[in-house]
C-alpha cells in the first residue's frame, strides 16, 4: 500500500461526505478524499483511478453496500459506514472490511478505523506508520516526515486532542496520536502526572503537592495520580 492514502466515500448524502473528507484532512496519511453519490458512481470511480480505502453507506440509492462489495473487482479495503448496527457483524463476513462506522460518526472512531488500515498494511513486525521505537529514542511522525526524538531529552508529553505534543528544551513536535498509544513504549522513569500530561521524572526540578516544575514548564499533578508519582520521587510523606 502506498505511504498516503487516496480515499473514496461512496454515500448519497452530502452532509456524510463532507463530514468524512473533513475528518480524513485533519490525517496527514490522507493524500486526498473524493465522493459518488451513487453504487454505479463508485464502482466507476474504482475502475477509472487508485483507490486506496472506500467509505461506503449501507443504504445507497440504486443498490446496498454488501451488493456493490460483491461486485467490486479489486481488494481495496473498505470502511462501512450505517445507520444500521446490526450489519456490523454481518459486514465481518466480507474479507475487504476492516471496520464500520455507526451514524452519527465521531472524530475520535473514525480515526481508529482509519487505523486499522496502517496497521494491515505492515509487515509481521510491530513497527507502524506512526511510532517506530527503541530503548533510547522514538521516532514519530510529523506531518509527511518521521522525526527523531531520543528518551533523554523529552521532558514531557502533552495530550492535545487527537494530537500528542513531544517537548525538550528546544522544541515542541505536534504528532497525531493518542496518549495510549505511546504510553506503554516509554521507559519507566516517565509517569502519567494527569489526564493530559506524561512526565520525564528524571527532568523534575521541583515538586508539590499540586504540581511540579520541568525546566520553564509547571504541570499539574491530578489526585488520582499524586501518590504513585510522590511514591516514585520517595516523598511522598513530606508532600
């Protein structure tokens, strides 16, 4: 499969589509989306150029979606798209679908699906398109290029939205990501601090017991964590 994404949402209606293509802008893998409003617009679109992934309705207006799976010639994997839950398990029976999509659609889902199919894509090894790693640095992708960030360095990582802000002392890198998704890969001396930041324990200037300061940074402490990160430092009586 290509590095980016070339994308096809087959549904007839227009708010979906656009709803779809805005998501699939905020994806840097995403090359570009285009749309047909019908089954025989799609399958035509699928002869004529290359497709990388399909968003496909259920409920088109000249066929059903499982109708249009079963006539597509090609093995392009396929995102089903319903107001109809109960295909999903039934969509399952079909080799080229990865996931569906439940009307109403959300950012955060349909991210996930879009995943699925990197992850396809690889090899039998773990390395994916976002986060390669190793006992000493990472590298992350940002925008069309992966960067290097070595362990040492970082002083904490920042959630923001879909988005995972990598930060030194020289510079902030923006990766889309989630916080789960890079949490298990870090070294032990990094500790969740709050719901929105992981912490370089081993950059810690100063710590209280509502938050603790990283070079020019102060952070909170959330309570739920405030014991584990205390218990860490080995003050946890004196806070």
């Amino acid at each position: 499969m290509n590095s980016q994404l070339r994308c096809l949402v087959i549904d007839d209606d227009p708010l979906i589509c656009d709803l779809i293509k805005h998501f699939c802008t905020k994806i840097p893998q995403v090359l570009y989306c285009i749309s047909a409003g019908t089954g025989r617009d799609g399958l035509q679109v699928l002869s004529s150029q290359e497709i990388n992934l399909i968003f496909l309705d259920y409920n088109l207006p000249d066929m059903k979606g499982e109708y249009l799976l079963e006539l597509k010639r090609n093995k392009v994997p396929v995102i089903m798209v319903t107001s109809e839950s109960e295909f999903a398990v039934k969509s399952y029976d079909y080799d080229d679908v990865l996931d569906f999509l439940v009307k109403p659609l959300s950012y955060e889902r349909f991210y996930k699906a879009v995943s699925r199919t990197f992850n396809e894509s690889l090899s039998a090894s773990t390395t994916s398109e976002t986060i390669i790693t190793n006992p000493e640095f990472i590298f992350i992708k940002d925008g069309t290029k992966k960067v290097k960030v070595n362990f040492e360095d970082l002083l904490f990582l920042k959630s923001e939205g879909n988005y995972i802000s990598f930060v030194t002392k020289e510079k902030s890198t923006l990766s889309l990501m989630t916080s789960k998704e890079i949490e298990d890969k870090l070294p032990t001396y990094f500790r969740r601090v709050h719901r929105s930041y992981i912490v370089n324990l081993k950059k810690v200037d100063s710590v209280s017991s509502e938050e603790l300061s990283i070079s020019k940074y102060n952070i909170p402490i959330s309570q739920k964590h405030r014991k584990e990160v205390l218990d860490y430092i080995g003050d946890s009586e004196n806070l």
